[in-house]
C-alpha cells in the first residue's frame, strides 16, 4: 500500500501505528507471494493475461467484501467485538 493510502486509512479509520505497519507489510508481502506463486506462470502464458486474471479477483473479491461493512461504522463496530 502507497504511502498516501496509508496515511489515508489512518486517518478515517483511527487505526494504531501498529495496524498501519500491518497493512504496509501484509501488501508487501501479498505482492511477494504473487512472484513466487505466479512467477513462471506469467513467463508462460503472458504478463498481460495473468494481469487480466488479477484485476478481475481483486474486482470479485472487492464486490463480495462490498456487502461486509456499508459504512466505516460497521467496521469499527466489528474490530471493537473483536
């Protein structure tokens, strides 16, 4: 995640310096994951349809989580249940 975003998130969000590293990290480490996993498979069938096939999970999984939380309301009432 940019560093924009970051600071983005924080503010809307409240989160804890702790949780903003979190974020930074785990999207590092998503990304680093992707190499190792899609690495050769991008080598033999294209850079472009492997990033086809990655706009379009993240479009699915961004329009599944949609109905999760309609409001940053909803989501810190569930990171409080927590």
């Amino acid at each position: 995640m940019s560093g924009a975003a970051l600071i983005l998130l924080h503010s809307a969000f409240d989160l804890s310096p702790v949780l903003v590293g979190l974020l930074g990290a785990s999207t590092f480490l998503g990304a680093m994951a992707d190499l190792l996993v899609l690495g050769d498979t991008m080598d033999r069938w294209g850079r472009r349809a492997i990033f086809a096939a990655t706009i379009a999970r993240v479009a699915g999984s961004t329009a599944a989580n949609a109905g999760l939380s309609t409001s940053p309301g909803n989501l810190d009432s569930a990171m409080a249940k927590t």
